[in-house]
C-alpha cells in the first residue's frame, strides 16, 4: 500500500488534536490529513474547535506553521499565472484605520510593470477594508471569477478582487470557526490564514505592512514583529520573497476614514496630493514592490520610479482601467460627487487651545463603524457615504472652537455616538509633543538594507 494512503487511512482527529494539547510537535501528514478531512466535511467543528485552541495554547513551531499555510494553501485552486511576464507582486495590511493604500499601490506597481494579483478582504472590528472601499465606486465589481480575473489582470496588470470559493477554502471554513470559538488572536493562526490566500495567488513576492500601534490588531510591536518575523520565514520557505514593515497605527493614515471619503483621498494621492503621511507610505511600500518586481535595481530607485509615475498621470490612468475594466464608474474618478455623498456633516470641535498630544485610533475606527462606513455585525450592510475627515493631527495646533474634524453622516443618532467618540479621542496638550513616533518603526526580510 502506498505509505501516505496508509498515513490517511490511519488517520484519527482525536490524535492530533491531543498531541497539540501535550504539546508535541505535529507531523506534515497530520496537519495536511485534518485540514483536507476538515475541508471535505469529514471532522465536526467541535473536534475542529477543540484543535485551535489548544494551538492558542500551546503555540506551533515554524515546520507546523509552514505546514499548515501549505496545507490551506492546496485545499483549493493554486493560480498559475506564468503565462504573465512579469514577475508577480502583491502587498497585505494587517489592518487599520485610515489605511487605503492598496488602491495607490496596485495601479502604481502595474504602471511600472509589475503584475499585481490582490485578493483582498472587508472591514473587521474597527479597521477599513479594500473591497468596502472599491465598492464605494458605484458599479465596482469585487466578485470577479478566476478566469476574469486573470483576463483583468493581463489586461492592466493589476486586478483587485475578494476570495473566491476557489481560493484556500480550509481558511474561510477555519476562519469562521476560529472567530466565534475565542482563537483569532495566535499569530500562528493568522500567519497561516493571510499567507494561504496570498501565496495561492501565484506570486513571486509579496510586501507585507504590518500594523502596531493603538489602531492596529497587534498594538504591543514585539507582538508586531513576531508575526512579521513568522510571515517572512513562511513565504521564504515556500520560495517566495517577502518583506514586512512594521509601520505605526497610533493614529489614522491620512485625514479620511470611511469609504467613498478614503477613495477621494486615494485620488488625491495618485494626483502628486494627498496628506504626507500617506504618500509617504505608499512610495516606501512601492519601492519595495517595484524592487521585488525586478523592475528597479534597489527601493531607492523603485520610490523615485513611483514619484515619476504619479507625476505623469500614468498611475492614475491605470487605476481608471482597472475600474473601468472591473464595471466601475471611471466618472467617479475625475468628479467626486458621482460618488456616495453624506446627507449632512458636521464640526467636532475643540474645547480648548494647544496641541493635538495622542489621537486614540482605534475609537476613531470604531466612531466610523457606528455611523455605518463598517459592521457592527456580520449582516450589516456598509454606508459608503459616511466617514470622518480629520482636521487635526498628533503634533499640531489648535485653538478652542477650531474643528478637530468633520463628520459625514446619515443618521442624527449615530452622528452623536460617534461625536462622543471623536471628541473623547483627542488628547489635549498645553506644550508641543515630544518627537512624533517615525512611520516606518522597522524592515524586516528580502535584504533590509536595500
């Protein structure tokens, strides 16, 4: 018989999921042999379950999470795109808020040539999605099948769409499980979750950004860094080049939060204007893409190249293709107001002078959920209208009566809840703050010196 036909016949849930909980190390076969069981209807969600969290427990080495990204990874299609001459890169936030800068970077790194394949996710908890955000501009289609998907993709070089049934199916099932047993959190778990459906993309790279800081999943940075160091070695162990910038969320990307509103801001960018902070994220990310993409000698050169493309007009032509290719309302590009329009909008204003000291992101995060750019639930539907424009940052002046920012609303009710949020988010000092904290903490991965 042949040895892994004999491996799963002998296969037992109940095994694995008490090795995991004395602590032992789990073979390749039996992580392969409980994900394709699980994936195939063959192991109830209790067993599944009690598995998980003794992984929050008890931890995986690194050969465990490799194995287990591997395993999600071929529980569904793997997509082959070497039939596209360039090399194929693609970029994953762990989440934040204010946190756009995939729509700049997928037509900036195509306009360079580089291919990018983004599959990509919705809002969770108090953080911005890709797909809430491009489907603010009316007509955009997030649900493209793989073969169109492929055809947007040869046809502009970039193509951004959400997880399809074909892609990792073990991660959706593991990841609905995992978020109403208590066992988001593992970063092992997380690791293997965002690295299965980036690597079944076909890449050749990927730059991961990830988040600390008051705003972000991971606040603590050596919780940070722990992830990215995992999420780097699993891609290099699968033959893939992969970088992570740890880049600070202690206070919102840009001055919009919500959606329709964080398209604007997206334009803006790709038109050379657009808020330092956010710019200057999205010329360090591209610089890596571009590197990685073979299509710059160093991040130096892949950052002036990116500055060049915006300059010209050519980034922000190729994001109107990919809208226009994936059904959108390229109009709303050129003419913010073809876009989803708040009914009102009022002024948070300052309740006294000074300077703007911290600034708690996540309760900004949350203060857009309630007036609707996000889900309280799972079923709730997202108001691409709504959302906050920051008038005041961390660092700077204010008088009293001065707006700290703008709410775009729809219901009086929800405008108040989130009134209270925004205000009590602002922390006021008498003196100028110390040093801001820089936006980029650290590089980890593919040569940091480059």
């Amino acid at each position: 018989m042949n040895p892994a036909a004999a491996s799963t016949q002998n296969f037992r849930a109940i095994d694995v999921i008490r090795k995991k909980r004395d602590d032992s190390e789990l073979s390749r076969e039996e992580i392969e042999s409980f994900v394709s069981a699980y994936t195939r209807d063959e192991i109830p969600d209790y067993q599944v379950a009690a598995w998980l969290m003794a992984v929050v427990l008890r931890g995986m080495t690194r050969d465990e999470t490799a194995a287990l990204t591997d395993a999600m990874l071929r529980s569904g299609e793997v997509l082959d795109l070497s039939s596209l001459p360039a090399r194929k890169v693609d970029k994953h936030s762990t989440g934040g808020v204010g946190d756009k800068t995939s729509l700049v970077l997928a037509p900036l790194a195509a306009a360079a040539g580089v291919a990018v394949p983004m599959i990509s996710g919705r809002g969770l908890g108090h953080t911005g999605g890709t797909l809430d955000k491009l489907e603010a501009i009316p007509g955009f289609n997030v649900n493209l099948p793989v073969a169109r998907f492929c055809r947007v993709l040869e046809a502009c070089g970039c193509c951004m769409i959400g997880q399809t049934a074909e892609i990792a199916p073990a991660d959706r099932k593991l990841y609905a499980l995992r978020d109403v047993t208590g066992t988001v959190e593992s970063p092992y778990l997380i690791c293997a979750s965002i690295m299965s459906k980036k690597l079944a993309e076909g890449i050749d790279a990927l730059v991961l950004d990830v988040k600390t800081g008051s705003g972000a999943f991971m606040k603590n940075e050596n919780d940070a860094v722990f992830l990215a160091e995992l999420m780097v070695e699993t891609g290099e162990r699968m033959g893939k080049k992969v970088v992570a910038l740890i880049t600070n969320m202690d206070q919102p990307l840009g001055n919009t939060i919500g959606n329709a509103l964080e398209v604007v801001e997206v334009v803006d960018i790709l038109n050379g204007r657009g808020p330092e902070d956010l710019r200057q994220l999205c010329l360090e990310l591209a610089g890596w893409m571009l590197y990685l993409g073979g299509v710059a000698n160093n991040v130096a050169e892949g950052k002036k190249r990116s500055q060049q493309l915006i300059a010209s007009g050519e980034a922000l032509r190729k994001f109107r293709q990919m809208v226009e290719l994936q059904g959108g309302d390229v109009r709303a590009i050129d003419d913010p107001t073809k876009l989803p329009q708040s009914r009102r909008t009022t002024a948070v204003r300052s309740p006294g002078s000074g300077y703007i000291a911290s600034l708690q992101c996540e309760q900004i995060g949350t203060a857009c959920v309630i007036l609707g750019g996000g889900r309280e639930r799972k079923e709730d539907s997202v108001d691409p209208a709504v959302g906050i424009v920051l008038r005041k940052k961390v660092g700077e002046s204010v008088t009293a009566g001065e707006p700290l920012a703008t709410i775009h609303y729809n219901s009086e009710e929800r405008a108040e809840r989130a009134r209270e949020l925004i205000e009590a988010s602002y922390q006021i000092s008498d003196s100028p703050t110390h040093e801001k904290s820089p936006l980029i903490h650290r590089v980890i991965g593919s040569g940091e010196n480059n």
